[in-house]
C-alpha cells in the first residue's frame, strides 16, 4: 500500500483487514526490494525529512534469501517492523 493512498483510519483499517492470507511461502525478499524501490523513492509522495519506517506481515516461511535487500533497507534508513502471522486455526502438535 501507498503512502498517500488511504487518507482516513477507517478505510486504512479495512484494508488491513482485508488482506489476504495465502500460506505456504513468503516472497519476503521481493517485499524489501519494492520497499526501498518503489515506497521510499523520491516523488513517490514521501515527505522529505519523514522517517522511512515499513510494516511487514509474514508467516515467517521465506522463499529466497532477503539478507541483500534487508542491507539496502538499512543502508536507506528505513526501519523495517516485521509482524508474524499464522493461520490460527491450526495448532502445533
């Protein structure tokens, strides 16, 4: 989600809410790589001297390696708050 493209809490909490859980695997390598890419960019309607700080829901199951775009995060001052999520339906043996 953009920056500017919710302007209320209410249609910003529905649309958290509707995210939808896949399972399986995270592409989380491709989220911090469209994180410092496409979110953070300049005339991408970011404020000049806003902190850059990121949300990131997973499962936790990474697909790929992420340690080269978690460093360009990093080394863009962007601070990255990873949230985990399941499905809550199952329970661990």
């Amino acid at each position: 989600m953009g920056l500017r493209r919710y302007q209320d809490k209410d249609n910003l909490t529905s649309a958290i809410r509707n995210v939808r859980y896949i399972g399986n695997a995270s592409n989380l390598n491709d989220s911090l790589y469209l994180t410092w890419s496409n979110v953070f960019v300049s005339g991408n309607g970011t404020r000049p001297n806003a902190r850059k700080v990121t949300v990131i829901l997973t499962d936790g199951i990474d697909n790929q390696p992420v340690e080269a775009n978690a460093t360009r995060c990093k080394s863009d001052v962007i601070r990255l708050i990873t949230v985990g999520v399941t499905n809550t339906t199952k329970v661990a043996a």
